[in-house]
C-alpha cells in the first residue's frame, strides 16, 4: 500500500514540473521576444528576475504569461523585468 501512495506522490510531482515547465517556456517565448535575445539570455533574464524580487521562477513565468489574459504584472515584477530588459538592451 505505502509503495501506491508513492506512486501516486511521484505522479504528481511529475505533473506539477511538466506544468511548470510548459509555463516556463511560454515565458522565455515572451521575453525573447521582447529582447529580443536568445533562449539562453532569456532564462538568465528570468532567473535575474526571480532572484531580486524573491519569487520562485515558476511564479515569474506564470505573472508573465497572465498578462496575455489582460491580468495585470505585479509592480515588483514589472519593475525588476523592466530594469533587465533594459541591461540587455544596454549591453548591445
């Protein structure tokens, strides 16, 4: 029995990380372009992003892709995104 339930933790898991991860990648999309940069600059954006405003990058990702649906970017990550996107600019 304790080996079903296992089983069944790890599938869940398992579900949770391919949906995060499909979020994940909606949102290197996005900032790419908006870089425009490459897939490898993006995730290093995102990371950035996550890690000055405390958030786990999944969130990031998922802050990022609501706004396709007219949600609202929370201000921390509006404005951590703006100032990066705007190094990568500057670094060109």
């Amino acid at each position: 029995m304790s080996e079903i339930l296992e089983l069944r933790s790890e599938n869940a898991e398992l579900s949770r990380a391919l949906s995060s991860r499909a979020v994940i990648d909606q949102a290197l999309g996005m900032v790419m372009a908006l870089g425009p940069c490459s897939s490898a600059r993006a995730w290093g954006l995102l990371v950035e992003v996550s890690q000055h405003c405390n958030v786990k990058l999944r969130d990031v990702a998922a802050a990022l892709v609501a706004t396709t649906e007219d949600e609202p970017l929370p201000g921390q990550i509006r404005r951590e995104l703006s100032r990066a996107l705007s190094r990568l600019k500057d670094r060109r």
